[in-house]
C-alpha cells in the first residue's frame, strides 16, 4: 500500500530523484564509483554542478547580474551570513513566523534591526499588509512561506529598498520575479533535495558594501569565484537537487508546478471549510499557504485528535501531526506531493465526519 508522506521537512521528494539518486550512489555516470565516493572536482561531478546552477537559471528565469550558488548549513546559517555580508548599519524585516523570528535574532548581531509589521499577536495566522518599509535601511527581509503555522507570501512585493526572502519552503512552487529580489536562499529539504545543500541566488552588485571583516567561509563572494567548490559541497544533495530540476522542467516548468499547487490546495481548503470537525488555522484565504496546510479540531470535537490520528494512519497517511507550538494537524503539500494523496486525506476526513 502507497504511504502518503505529508512531513514538513525533510519531505516528499519525485519519484524520479529518488531512483535516479538511488542509481547513481551504486554507479555514477558510468564510473563504476558511487556518487557518494567520487571527487566532486571529477568532470562527472563538476558537470552535475554546472548542470544543476543552468537549470535553476533557466526554470526561474535568472538574470546574468545573478548568481546560483549551493552551499551547507541550511537557512539558518544564511540568517547570520545574510546581514554579516550585507547590512551596514541596519535592516528591515518582517516578522510572520518562527523561522522570520529566528532570522531577526542573528540580525540583531550586526546592526538595527526595524520590525517593520508583526502578525505575532494573532500568533501568526495572518500575513501583515499595509506596513511602510524606511527607505534608509539596507535590505527588507521576508520569508515567503511559514511551514509551522501555515501562511504564505504569494506575491513579489514592491518595496523601494533591496529585498532578502527566505523562501525554503516555497521556492519552484510558482513563478517569480527575480528582479525584485537581491537574496533569494532555500533550505532544500522541502521542495528541491535531501537536507544537506542549501540555495542561494544573489544580486552580485549588492556585495562588497559593508566595512566589517568577511570570514572566508561566510563571504558570499568566496563562494561566487570557486562556483560553490570552495570546500567539498554536498556531493548526493547536488544531484539528487539536479535530478528535482530536471523532473520540474520535463513536467511543464515553474507555471505548470503551481497550477498543480493551486489545485492540490483548493481541494483540501474547500474540504476543511466544508467538514464540520475541522477548522483551518487561517482564516482569510489569501493569506493561507499552498505548501503547509495547519487545521485543528472545531470546537466542540477536540477530543477527537488522537482518534483522527489514527483513522489518518490506518489510511497510510504520515507526518500530519501539527507542530508543538500550534498543534493540531499540518499537510506539507510540496511540489512532489501528488493529488491523488491530498484526495486520500480529504476522503479519511469524510469518513470521520461520518463516523461522528
């Protein structure tokens, strides 16, 4: 019987990445050498990289004053490399959730930071509108998707500063604006690979502005003249990364991916807005993400979560179990998840609204 992974991350990856990742770690390119053992400065290996930096530049449309890069440490190392390289003396950001807080935090090291809108006090069920950005301050960042609590950015914001946005958990899941951002980064666990590389595409022109010292390893200019090879990348996250891009452009690209999306969404919306015993977590629908989808019992039926739990096992569903700080359930709907599992989630709620 299929399992129908909804984990936040790491998370559902393509069929197709995980056979051919699986290929390659016993033979690679031929080699007769797992992927895993290969020099990542071979031609075979350096032609994976190159490969995979073309296709997130062809699939997200990136200019040539840009640069892809694939580096280690997650978005949480990018949180503190992000205002180390660029800020001056201070930064806007935007507060919408746990890993926006996260990033505030390490920014609050190297300068002021301005919070310029918070949807904390709701604890974070809505996206903040209306907010003014200073024009003096280095960069605005945002985080375009939040994974624990379900709210999503789902338009290129016009700001008249640079923009940094983390978008981890909802890059290559819709077209994009390039030019309106200087800093895009991804951890790649939800939407592009294993955990272990991390995406990141930059402006190059806003480098080189701040007076402090660069350690090496955290200079985004370092990583731009060695092409991500400074030190051994992540050889088995690069490729299985390359084989993700190459499912994304042989199944119709960035705009077919979120028509998928957009559908894969409405069908468990429309079903949470309908059935009596669930509530979704945000409640005005342009602020609801197409990657995470957070609900809870209604009122009334709280009792029932554990039993849901159980129903949501027994049909081969795992990972919806909400996160600590909000409870109750969340779907991962990344790009890799097919329909047919959000439509197997939304009959096992039927059958428990029936049941009850």
């Amino acid at each position: 019987m299929k399992t129908h992974n909804f984990y936040a991350g790491p998370s559902i990856l393509p069929e197709f990445t995980k056979e051919r990742t699986a290929e390659a770690v016993m033979n690679f390119a031929g080699t007769g050498l797992s992927v895993m053992e290969v020099s990542h400065r071979s031609k075979e290996f350096v032609a994976v990289m190159d490969e995979a930096r073309d296709l997130v530049k062809e699939l997200l449309e990136v200019p040539a004053d840009y640069e892809v890069l694939f580096l280690q440490g997650g978005a949480s190392t990018q949180f503190y490399m992000v205002p180390f390289n660029l800020m001056k003396t201070k930064a806007a950001y935007l507060n919408t959730g746990t890993w926006a807080s996260k990033a505030i935090k390490e920014a609050k090291l190297y300068g002021e930071v301005i919070e310029v809108a918070s949807s904390k006090d709701k604890n974070f069920n809505y996206i903040p509108r209306g907010y003014e950005v200073p024009s003096d301050v280095d960069y605005l960042h945002i985080t375009t998707n939040n994974t624990i609590f379900g709210t999503e950015i789902l338009e290129d914001l016009d700001v008249p500063v640079r923009i940094v946005a983390d978008m981890s958990s909802d890059i290559f899941s819709r077209p994009i604006d390039i030019k309106k951002y200087d800093v895009i980064y991804a951890g790649a666990q939800k939407n592009l690979a294993p955990s272990g590389v991390t995406l990141v595409i930059i402006k190059k022109d806003i480098l080189g502005k701040v007076d402090r010292p660069i350690p090496t390893m955290i200079d985004y200019r370092t990583h731009i003249d060695k092409e991500s090879m400074f030190n051994t990348p992540p050889t088995v996250p690069v490729f299985a990364a390359l084989m993700t891009l190459r499912w994304l452009k042989e199944n119709g690209g960035i705009k077919e991916m979120e028509k998928k999306n957009i559908a894969k969404a409405k069908l468990l919306y429309d079903e949470l807005d309908r059935n009596k015993m669930f509530v979704p977590n945000i409640p005005n629908p342009e602020d609801r993400s197409r990657m995470n989808v957070t609900f809870v019992m209604a009122p009334g039926f709280e009792e029932f979560e554990k039993e849901f739990l159980e129903v949501a096992a027994a049909h081969n569903i795992v990972g919806i179990k909400g996160h600590r700080s909000v409870g109750g359930f969340r779907a991962s709907i990344y790009n890799a998840m097919p329909i047919e599992s959000v439509g197997v989630l939304v009959e096992a709620m039927k059958e428990f609204e029936a049941k009850h």
